[in-house]
C-alpha cells in the first residue's frame, strides 16, 4: 500500500510538472503544495480579479478564455500561476490575464503565495517555467 505522500509524488512525476526535476526536486514541491480534487465547472481564476493561488494540473483540464472567448486547454503539466506572485519571488497584484473553469474534474496540486515562493528558491527550473509562462 502507498502512503498520500507516495501518490502525489508519483502523480507529480507523471505529469511532468517540472522539465529535468530530479526525485529531490519533486519532493520539495510535494511537500509545499496540497493535492486537490476541483470539481468540474469550478472557477480557477477569473479575467482582471488579481488571484493569489497556482496550480499545475496533474489530471483533467482547465479551460482559459479572455473576454468571454475561448482561447486555451490547460491540461496535464499546465501552470497556472497566480498573479500574485512574480518569477523573482516579489508580490505583484496584478488582475488575472485570462478566466480559468476547471472543464473536467482535475486534480491539480495548488501552491499558497508564501509555498510558491519558497519553490522558486529551492527550484531553479520552476522560475525557469514561470519565465517562458511570461511571468518575470
């Protein structure tokens, strides 16, 4: 029988959360994020409100739209990074770019602002990812 912690580690390890992660690195952001269940329909972030929460998907998909209009499909591997929180580790209240609805029931590890930062710092490739995300 594998242990909660076990699974979110394999889950994280499958999804591919982190290009090049080591087991060390996967172990450091499964212990700074929750592992959650996020029923279909539910709102990740909503378009000019700032949010402070990020996820990455590790099942399912999230459906990203900007004025009403669809525009992507954030499935598993997909950021979602909160806005406020920047790739240097600084506060930044700055509005959602794009509206996020979980499309599909997903299961999703979620990082508070403080863990995200703290993963910033102990994993380079993470600000790496918020880089190419557009978040500086």
């Amino acid at each position: 029988m594998r242990s909660g912690v076990d699974g979110k580690l394999e889950r994280l390890a499958e999804a591919r959360v982190l290009p090049g992660a080591t087991a060390n690195d996967l172990l450091h952001l499964g212990r700074l994020a929750d592992l959650v269940t996020i029923p279909s329909g539910e709102v990740l972030a909503v378009e000019g409100v700032p949010s402070p929460w990020s996820y990455v998907v590790l099942d399912g998909a999230a459906l990203l739209s900007s004025c009403g209009r669809p525009l992507a499909v954030a499935g598993a591997g997909a950021w979602l990074f909160g806005t406020g929180c920047m790739a240097d580790g600084r506060q930044a209240p700055h509005p959602a770019p794009v509206s996020a609805v979980a499309g599909s029931e997903v299961e999703a590890l979620t990082f508070r602002p403080q863990d995200l930062r703290v993963a910033l710092d102990l994993l380079p490739g993470l600000r790496r990812v918020m880089a190419r995300a557009g978040f500086r």
